[in-house]
C-alpha cells in the first residue's frame, strides 16, 4: 500500500514540472551565455608581476626577528642566549629547591667559623706583639697562631669545596652569601 502511494506521489510531482520542462534547450543555452557574459573578468596577480620593492610585509606581522625578548625578572631586554641560559638556570634551581636549607646552613657554619679563627688570629697577633708579656707568653701565642693559621686554612678549602659543590648544582650564590673573608684560599 505504502509503495503505491510513493508512486502515484511521484507521477503528480513529474506532471506539475512538466510546464517548467517545456523551455527549450536553445532557450536554455542563451540564459546560461547571457549569466556568463555578466561575470566581469577577473586578473589573477602573482609575485612575479610585482616589482622586488613593491611587495610590502602584511599589516599587524610581526617582524622576521625581534631585538631583544623582556625579561620579567629583570625588566629589560635580554638576548635570546640570556633568555634560554636564565630558563635553564630556573629550572635546574627548581629541581634543588630541597638543598636550599642545607647550603644556607653549611655556609652559616662555615662563615662562623672562618670568622671566629680571624678574631682569635688577631688576637694572637696582639699577644706576640705586646712587649710588656713574658716571652713565655708570646712563645704559646705563637704557637697557638700557627694552629689557628692552619685551622684557617683547612675551613677556607671547605669553603672553597662548598662553593664548587654549589656551583656544579647551579644552586644560585645567594644561597651561600655573604661570602666571609678569605686569606689563604683565592676565589
């Protein structure tokens, strides 16, 4: 039943364009040639028809290479070498974020002690000075003056070894400043 009704649905529809269909093929040809003519011709330019200096960059492009890059951290212009360096070094003192306490702590130490030896070497150096002490007296500072010297050295070299230790890390220097005074030992 439903496939006679589609039929007899499709003859009605076939017989209600049959006037539309009686326009003839020659009639048909001339509509199609008078649409065509009232298209304009269009030139289609490549660059080869521009002359070298007359091809300009588009409006709002970015140049081929920028001068510089800002940096947040230091509110200028760096180089693209300093950008990725400085990127580098963020992300290396990330991963040693942990150490951070332990480098501050060594160092405190460190620099305490460096500076407690310099105020005995002092010291001592005031006592052998002083002419009013017994030569016993200056005979034990000068003693007791190689020994601070030779302590004063080996906390120097231990100084040095944590600056090196924190230098292979690239654990940033502010962790280990102020950097105490050093004698015998060259930065």
């Amino acid at each position: 039943m439903l496939g006679r009704r589609l039929f007899t649905a499709a003859i009605c529809v076939s017989l209600m364009a049959a006037p539309a269909a009686g326009q003839s093929l020659g009639d048909v040809a001339r509509q199609e040639a008078g649409r065509a003519g009232a298209k304009k011709a269009v030139k289609t330019l490549s660059n080869a028809d521009l002359a070298p200096g007359a091809i300009a960059q588009p409006a709002g492009a970015a140049p081929a290479e920028p001068s510089c890059y800002v940096s947040k951290s230091k509110g200028t212009c760096i180089s693209p070498e300093e950008l990725v360096a400085a990127s580098a070094a963020g992300v290396l003192t990330k991963q040693n974020a942990p150490l951070e306490q332990t480098y501050r702590a060594e160092a405190d130490s460190l620099r305490s002690q460096i500076e407690k030896t310099h105020a005995s070497i002092t010291t001592l150096e005031g006592v052998i000075a002083d002419q009013a002490r017994s030569a016993s007296d200056r005979t034990t500072a000068e003693k007791s003056l190689a020994s601070a010297r030779q302590i004063l050295r080996g906390l120097e070299r231990n100084w040095a070894k944590l600056e090196t230790a924190a230098g292979n890390q690239h654990v940033p220097h502010k962790w280990i400043e102020p950097v105490p005074t050093l004698t015998t030992v060259k930065q």
